[in-house]
C-alpha cells in the first residue's frame, strides 16, 4: 500500500448496509486519497494509490497493489469518475487549513475481467460482521471509545472493508463476560457473552505490557472453527491495528473466490422457511447478490420450502462460506441430501439429491 494508515482514517470512502445481522459492504470501488494539488501528474499518482486501496479490498491480498501493478497497468483506465474534495477538519488542529482529496471510482465490471485475467481472487461485497472484544491493561475496549487504538483499528477495518462492531460494555456485557474470561479466551463464555450482537465472527485481543513494550494475543471465532496468533511485541496501537489485518487475511483466505476457480452449474439447494411471498422475493434478490453466484433457477416451491439449482464460480465450499455470512440461512438438520418430494413444477428426477438444504430466518 502507497497510502499510509492516517491517510485511509482520514479518507475512508466504503459504507455498508445493514439488515438484520447481514453486511454487505458498498463503496469497496473507490477510495479518497490525499492529494497536493489539481496538476495533471499529482492527480495521477493519487489516481495510482486509490487504486491500490481498491485492489487490497476486493482481492483480500495485503500485498495485491505490488503484485498486480505490472499487468493491471494504468489505473486510468478503469476510472469512472473523479472529483477533488476538501478533507475534513483535523479536530486536533482546528485553525489549519484543511487538506485537498481525490475521490475515485473505478468500474468494478472492469476491474473484476482485469483481475480474473490477472489470475487475482476476488472477495465479493458480503463481508462478515465482526464483534470484537479487545483487553488492554485498563480496560475492555468499548463501542463509545475515542481513542487512537480505536481510530487504527476502524483505520484498519477501513482499509481492508470489513465492519467491525465493538461491545457497549454496559452492565449486560460485564455480567456476561468477566475480564478472566477475556483473558483466559474462554471461547465458549466469548460465544455466549456475543449472541446479543448477532455476529458472523468474533475478534478476541488481549494486550499487555511486555518488557517495555506491549505483546499480543488474538483468537478468531468462526461459526465452525478457533483459530490463535500473536502479534510481534511493540506499540500497542499498532498491535490493535494488526490484529485486525490478520483476521481479514483469514476472511479473505475463508471468502474470496480463488483465481484459478472453475464454474460449475446446477448445484441444487432446498431453502425451508419460505412462507410468504416477500421472503421468497428477499430470499432470490440475496442468492443473486452473493459473489460465487452466477445464476439462481427456482425448480420448484412447496409446503414453505424452495428448490433451486444454482450456478456457481468457484466450490462448493466458496457457496456455503458465503451463504453462512449475515445470519439469513442456517444449515437444516437432518439429511441434507434427501429429495423432495413430488410436485406440480418440476418432475422430482429434475431436481439433484444431493441438495444443500437450509433453513431461512428473515430479518
């Protein structure tokens, strides 16, 4: 990344949307970037760094903006548009004069041939809705906390577009989950202390003073999987800050659709909890969204249940990674593969047996 972290807190361009527990991030296309003035060469070499923040988003690859540069080639090529803004206001030297910014955005059909063609993984706008509980020496850091440590780490979030979303600390949150349970990563208490923020993952730090510096240690709480590291010793906003780029490297490692991924068509999916026609419309409008998906065709609709087959890029695994992000669909119990039964439709030997089976769960 050319941008320096300060320089993406102060331009972050992505937004997201929210609805129920789901997250699908918008704005990951563009980017502000600071910029010296209107001239022709400082407005390309911003152009340049707004492209890189864009490539480290939808690739997932911290380092995408190095190793793409050569065959992605210039980025004015895939510009849509552009303005200059003025930055905002830093609160801690009101009387300066404030900075210049360039907004761009790039056309994400383009980018996305570009990168296939450049062999590149691509990670789609639904991104998991990340709670993070963070010990510091003093203190769980809090939703209403303003300082630097909670800057970088959003700065970082930002960056890599992913939603974090930090607990309240109110006397609900502190009865639920004691400083010895953060400290020991009681995983099962964390998961307990967490159902009140429908999370799709959860970020667990602790930070402490070590020989002079800070050291850390951090677990990732998937659905269906723990995974630890720590952070090298040093400045503990720093180690806030990456402990955050690790867990996106593991969702982009979980999420992204792998360069070299094949299509493959008429995976069948039965989704029950269907009962109006509302849910089937915001059902089908969702399947289409998510990013291995090329195509949905419904086979048939009975008893509150849907039957799809849908064409994918990418496996399987790519499918149910996305479809388990946002809290909509849970995995059915029961026997996925069982066939539906006969019906007005579809003949049942239209329909694979080997069905994903879900149940949906409208927000």
């Amino acid at each position: 990344m050319k941008t320096p972290l300060a320089a993406v807190l102060l331009a972050s361009s992505w937004l997201f949307a929210a609805a129920a527990q789901a997250v699908t991030v918008t704005g990951l296309y563009e980017a502000r970037v600071p910029v010296a003035d209107q001239s022709t060469a400082e407005r390309n070499n911003s152009l340049q760094q707004a492209f890189d923040v864009v490539l480290v988003r939808v690739t997932g690859n911290r380092a995408a903006a190095g190793t793409l540069a050569g065959e992605l080639g210039n980025p004015t090529q895939y510009v849509q548009q552009y303005r200059y803004e003025k930055a905002p206001v830093d609160p801690a030297n009101p009387n300066a004069v404030p900075g210049l910014l360039l907004w761009a955005q790039f056309d994400p059909g383009v980018v996305k041939r570009a990168l296939h063609g450049a062999h590149a993984p691509l990670w789609g706008a639904e991104r998991p809705r990340t709670l993070v509980w963070l010990s510091l020496p003093d203190r769980v850091l809090a939703a209403a906390d303003g300082s630097p440590l909670m800057q970088a780490m959003q700065a970082a979030a930002e960056q890599r577009g992913i939603v974090l979303v930090f607990p309240a600390m109110d006397s609900a949150d502190k009865a639920a989950l004691a400083p010895a349970d953060l400290a020991a990563f009681d995983d099962g208490r964390i998961r307990a202390a967490s159902g009140r923020y429908h999370p799709d993952a959860i970020l667990v730090g602790r930070i402490a003073p070590a020989e002079g510096q800070f050291a850390a240690r951090w677990q990732w709480l998937a659905p269906d999987k723990v995974e630890d590291w720590q952070s090298p010793a040093g400045d503990q906003v720093l180690l806030a800050a990456d402990g955050v780029q690790v867990a996106a490297d593991r969702f982009a490692a979980r999420y992204a659709i792998s360069p070299d991924a094949a299509d493959q068509d008429g995976v069948a999916l039965q989704v029950d909890g269907v009962t109006s026609l509302d849910a089937y419309a915001k059902l089908l409008a969702y399947l289409n969204a998510l990013t291995p998906v090329r195509a949905v065709h419904v086979q048939r609709v009975a008893g509150g249940s849907v039957y799809y087959t849908v064409d994918i890029h990418g496996s399987i695994d790519n499918l149910e990674s996305a479809l388990s992000l946002g809290g909509s669909l849970s995995a059915a119990p029961g026997n996925p593969g069982a066939a539906p039964a006969a019906g007005t439709a579809v003949a049942p030997a239209a329909i694979p047996t080997a069905a994903l089976h879900y149940s949906y769960s409208p927000g």
